[in-house]
C-alpha cells in the first residue's frame, strides 16, 4: 500500500506544542524524558491510512457501497482490492464513469469523508 500521512508535518508540530502547553514540561528522570503523548506515534500510521478509491455507482446518503481502492496517483491497484464504506454525509451521483472518494476507518467499519463533485 502507498504510503500516505493523516497528520503533516506543521500540524503535528502544532499539536505537540499545545500538549507540552498544557501539560507543562515533558517530565524528566535523570537523563531520560519521558515522552509526551505524541512523540512515540508515527505520523501516517494513527490507526488505518486513509484509502482513495473509486465508485462506480451513485451512492446515497446512509448506505454502504463497495469501492475499490486506487493509488495516490489514480491509477488501479493490482490485484484490485475492494472494501465496504458506509455513507452518512450526502448522496455522491455518478452520471456516468467513476468518482473518486476517500474513505477512513472508525471504530469498525470503513466511512466516506469525501467525494468528488
């Protein structure tokens, strides 16, 4: 799988220095800090990665539909891979062709965040 980032760069950086606000100085034993809360966690890999994909027919609000899943630049995986998405935003209309969407895995199930016009 390509490998992508949910959280760049700056806004971790952001993120880091409003936790280090709020909790003060990172704690110190001896020579060893020990580590705030986000220092450990490696950037793109905060649960699944997002998946790109696309979808062949129009997808209504509430429902759950098979995408299948392509790469950053577009262009099909191989093998295909297919996964189940649910829906609960607004319907996504495919006149003709495919669209793209992306989806995130929550809790247990893969959900649409967005969809090309």
């Amino acid at each position: 799988m390509e490998k992508g980032f949910l959280i760049g760069e700056s806004l971790l950086t952001r993120i880091k220095t409003s936790l280090d606000r709020a909790d003060g100085q990172p704690i110190r034993l001896g020579d060893a800090a020990i580590p705030t809360r986000l220092q450990d966690v490696p950037r793109g890999r905060i649960g699944n990665e997002p998946r790109l994909g696309t979808i062949a027919a129009t997808w209504a609000k509430g429902q759950t539909a098979t995408v299948t899943q392509i790469k950053a630049d577009g262009t099909a995986l191989s093998p295909t891979v297919e996964f189940n998405a649910t829906n609960w935003f607004a319907a996504v209309t495919v006149a003709s062709g495919t669209k793209k969407v992306l989806c995130v895995f929550v809790g247990d199930r893969w959900l649409l965040i967005a969809a090309e016009c």
